[in-house]
C-alpha cells in the first residue's frame, strides 16, 4: 500500500502547482483518491457497489476523508487525518440513496471551515457539494471562489514515487508469472476463456492477493484485429495466441504482451515477423530518456519496420504511459506533444497485422531514470511456445 510519508509528499506537491492555492480543495475520483490518501475499494465486495468517496483537503495540511460508515474498513486504511462516515445501511432500516449522503456528509465537515476559496476537481465531484457550499454561505451572492485542479494533477502522476514503484512492481511480477504460465500451459483444445482463467489464477496466485485481470486474449484470426476479451473460440494447433494483459494491484497496473504459436512451430514468416518486432521494440528502448520527445520514440518504432518494408503493418501507437490508468500520459504516437520525464513508467508495444495471415504484438514496461531506463517486466518475448 501507500505510504503516509508518500501520500504527504503528493499534497505538498499539489498545493506547491497551484498558482493561487486555495483554502481548501476537494477530489473525487478514485484513482486520486488512491494517490493523494491511499484510499482504495476493493471492486470485489458488495461494499463498493455504487460507493464513492470524497477527500478534503486544507491549505493547513489537514486531510478528511468523506464517506459513508459501508466504506469503513476500507478508510481505516486511509492517510488521513480524519474519517468522517455518515450512516447509510446497517441492515436494519432502509438505506437513503448513497451519493446523496455522500455530498451531506462532505457538506457538514466542511461547514464553518475558515476561507472562502475551493480547488474543485471538476470532472468528478459532484454537483451538490458547489451548490451546498454555496447555498451555505449566502446563495449566488457569496464570495465563494471555485477553481478546477484537474490538469495539475494530471501533469502529477506522471513521476512515480517509490511507494507507488511497489505496488507497479507488485503487478508487474504477477504479470510476468502469468505470461510464463501461458507459455507452459497454453495447449490446441483450450478455449481463449479457458487461458483467461489460466492467467488470472497465476497472476493472483504471485500476487498473492484477488486482482483484477483484464486486456487482450485472441487467437487465430483474431489475432490480426489487435485484440478483444477472450471468447469460447477454440484454439487450433498452429494458432497465434496473443496475450496482453494487466494485473491491478490496488490500483495500479503493468501491461505487457507476447505472442505465440501454439502447439507447433512457428512459420519461417511468422519468425520473420517476430523478429522485425523484436527489432522495432530495442530501437524504441534507444529513443528511452528524460528529456526524449515521445514522438521520436514512436518515429524510431515505425522507422525499424520500414527498413524492413513492413511499416503498413504497424496500424497502433508504439506505446503510452502506465500507472494508475491506461493509457496515461506519455502517448507514444506519432503527433505527441508529450516529452519522457524521470519517473514516467512507459510501455513499448510493437506489432504487425496482416488481413488473412497474421497478427502479433510484444511488450515490455519500463521506468524512465537520469541514466536512461529500467526495465520492469521480464517476460520472455517467445513466438516458439516450446523454445
């Protein structure tokens, strides 16, 4: 989990963006919920079905966290200074509708706190809390004063801390264990929903705790359309399976693919094309940076198929950032107006798709240091399943 040393340490930062601080300010999404207090629902429980929370924060270094007493467990956890949890189901009266509370809650602790200047992250808060405030302190006559923090948070989550490398290192090994069990265990007959179970089960089992698995796991022909969920097609003996996958711990993610034939060798072409990925994936490495355009980065991809003549094939982006989201920046395309920062977690994903013949991806995630890069997921990039 988070640390409170971390979580502190991104406050600060925040605070020290805004060009006009203000006296409060108020988040609401999950994502940041996670990073600025290490708040974090597990989706797995009926707890979280329909559950929000709200964070405040002062000026002061004051921290609450506002929600509703279904969430505790999960709040204690929380670096903050104080839960405020207003009563929503006990399982004996019937419960009022769940958002609704949450604004009154959020409302009553920040009733008589000192100022009169909001940070608002207006994509997510909710409507009520604005107009209560509001509607508290004299209605549209007030002198109340709301300004949007979104883009500087943005911009934040681009450099990972150390406690947030943990948990991305957490996912990352349970990530490369499940590619290695897909390797090992992929056989013709398995349907792609039978290697999806496959892979969940060895990515929770490294990461030792219930983690949500999802992505891209294909084979055959729909190998050459990118990616999809798995269905109940049957693999074939000879098939690509392509597998490109996440595993999010508390939060935080990898993303990393191989491709594959299953139970046979792979096709002097299908090797060819393998290895021009292979190929693409190292000049990308060495476009790696701080300070590198990202767009030179996707040049250095697309470069590398076409001095093999097989630029068409390559029809996606060369890779984006990684984190709490995906994709995050940095957008490793050909029009990025993005530039690699110390600390930017990236992925690297080069491929090639043939109508009719062949579709193949390969992965790897990196952390972007002042002496280049790092290297963070280790799965073997293996198109021979047997080799």
């Amino acid at each position: 989990m988070l640390t409170a040393e971390g979580c502190r340490i991104r406050r600060g930062r925040l605070w020290d963006r805004l060009p006009d601080p203000p006296d409060w300010i108020v988040l609401a999404d999950p994502q940041h919920l996670v990073y600025f207090a290490n708040y974090w629902q597990s989706p797995f429980v009926f707890r979280s079905a329909n559950a929000a929370a709200l964070l405040i924060l002062g000026r002061d270094g004051t921290s609450v966290l506002a929600c509703d007493n279904m969430l505790q467990v999960f709040a204690a956890e929380a670096r903050v200074d104080e839960v405020a949890a207003g009563e929503w189901y006990r399982g004996a009266t019937t419960a009022p509708q769940r958002e609704t509370l949450l604004v009154q809650t959020a409302l009553e602790r920040l009733r008589g706190c000192p100022g009169n200047s909001f940070g608002i992250e207006t994509s997510a808060v909710p409507t009520g809390v604005v107009e209560g405030l509001q509607a508290a302190r004299g209605g549209a006559s007030s002198k109340l004063t709301f300004t949007a923090v979104d883009a500087a948070i943005h911009e934040l989550k681009r450099s990972k801390d150390p406690d947030e490398m943990t948990l991305i290192r957490r996912s990352m090994a349970a990530g490369d264990a499940a590619h290695e069990a897909a390797l090992r265990g992929v056989r013709p007959g398995m349907t792609e929903l039978e290697v999806y179970l496959l892979v969940a089960d060895a990515a929770q089992r490294a990461a030792g705790e219930q983690a949500q698995v999802y992505g891209d796991f294909v084979s055959g022909p729909r190998c050459e359309t990118k990616g999809g969920p798995p269905s109940d097609r049957v693999i074939e003996a000879g098939d690509l399976v392509l597998l490109d996958f996440s595993v999010v711990v508390r939060g935080y993610r990898g993303d990393f693919a191989n491709t594959f034939v299953c139970g046979r060798r792979p096709s002097d072409e299908q090797r060819r094309l393998y290895e021009a990925c292979l190929e693409a994936l190292s000049a990308g490495e060495r476009a790696i940076g701080v300070g590198f355009p990202a767009r030179d980065l996707d040049r250095a991809v697309r470069d590398s198929f076409a001095t093999r003549h097989l630029a068409e094939n390559f029809t996606s982006h060369s890779g984006h950032g990684l984190g709490l989201g995906h994709p995050d920046p940095p957008y490793l395309v050909p029009e990025s107006s993005d530039t690699l920062v110390g600390g930017d977690v990236i992925a690297i994903e080069p491929g090639q798709y043939i109508r009719g013949q062949a579709g193949m991806r390969f992965e790897r995630n990196y952390l972007v240091t002042a002496e280049g890069y790092e290297s963070l997921s280790h799965l073997r990039l293996e198109i021979d399943q047997e080799g």
